[in-house]
C-alpha cells in the first residue's frame, strides 16, 4: 500500500515537472507555424524578380529635342498624351508652323478623328529650311499643303523598333522609309527624329528636323 502511494506521488511529480516543458515545446510550436507565412511573404519579395511588364513603361519620349517641351500644362508629354494629335500639337510651341498649315489645308478634324496613326512632325524650324517665298506658296496652295501634311502621315502607330528598317505607306499613298536604331533614327534619309515616340490620344508622334516631299 505504502509502495502505491510512493510511486502515485512519483508519477505526479513527474507529471508537474514536465507539463511546463510540454507546454513551452506546444508554444514554440505553434510560434513557428505561425510564423511561417511571415518568412515566406520577405522570401518572396527578396526573390529579385522582375515587376510586371505593365510597371516599366520602356518607351517614353527621346531625342535632344524633348528637353524643350513644356514640363506642365496641355503641351507638356502628359497633356498632349491626353488630346487627339492635331489639339496637341497647336499645344505645342515649336509645332506652331505646322499647326498653321494643318489648319489651313483643312485637316485638323481628319487628324484627330483618325484612330491609331503615326505623324512625323516638322518643327518651326524644319519650315524656316524652306525658302519663305516657296513656303508661302505651298500655304496658299490648299491642294499642294494637304498633298505634302497627308505625306507626314502613316496610317499605323509606329513604335521606335519599326523605325530601324522601315517602310511605310503613308495617307498621301506615297512611301515613307526610315533607319536607325537606339535613340537615332532618319526619315528618307534627310529627316532626323529630334524627339521621338510622343504619345497622343490617337497617335505617336515623331518629331523631325526637315519637311519631308512627296516622292
């Protein structure tokens, strides 16, 4: 009788010494599971994998000229993104020239109500090449301006890539070529893209340093 109360205290004692061990082994236990998930969401934002395509743009403006449009406003690349491709240019000083033209060869609801173009913009500067006594007679020649501006159009949006080797049917039917690479890139071999691949509502817009003729 003795000896089973003995070995019943023993097996109580035995029992309170452990049950604080079992308990803090269920403890870290059940840290460690909880803690899981933590230590798999920072495995997986250390994993160095690239973010979503739709994160990197890797196709905003170039070219030396770029540095000259607007920072903000309706002329700035954000506001001219948001307006049709005529409304954006007459918003862009150093188009003004051609604006002037596309308005009086009539073209400017032609321009913003086409979907999906390309347009090779000549700056002021492209116009002033031209000797002014040849530039005001093709302003005053409506059939002459439309037949050179629709030449200045190709009737796809063109990305830089397209440029390195191309050619092109414009509105005009005429043909277009361009080269290139990087951020350098020629239209017919006479007119270089001084700021390229700006984006409007309905167009890219290449911006060049030369008028382009209809061949």
């Amino acid at each position: 009788m003795n000896n089973l109360k003995i070995r019943r205290t023993g097996i109580a004692v035995a029992a309170a010494v452990l049950l604080p061990f079992s308990l803090a082994a269920c403890s870290d236990s059940s840290s460690d599971t909880a803690a899981a998930p933590t230590a798999t969401a920072g495995d997986a934002a250390n994993t160095g994998e690239a973010p979503p395509a739709d994160s990197v743009t890797g196709d905003e403006p170039f070219g030396p000229a770029c540095s000259g449009v607007p920072k903000e406003g309706a002329g700035s690349f954000d506001g001219m993104a948001k307006d049709p491709v005529a409304t954006a240019a007459s918003n862009n000083p150093a188009l003004s020239t051609l604006v002037t033209a596309v308005k009086r060869a009539g073209l400017v609801d032609t321009l913003n109500n086409a979907e999906n173009i390309t347009v090779f913009a000549p700056t002021n500067d492209a116009f002033a090449k031209i000797p002014k006594a040849d530039l005001d007679k093709v302003l005053a020649d409506k059939a002459m301006l439309t037949k050179i501006l629709t030449y200045h159009v190709v009737g796809q949006k063109l990305t830089p890539q397209q440029l390195d080797n191309g050619s092109f049917t414009t509105l005009q039917k005429g043909m277009v070529t361009t080269k290139g690479s990087g951020e350098a890139y020629k239209v017919n071999d006479s007119a270089a893209v001084v700021c390229g691949d700006v984006k409007t509502a309905n167009a890219n817009v290449y911006i060049i340093d030369t008028v382009l003729m209809p061949k």
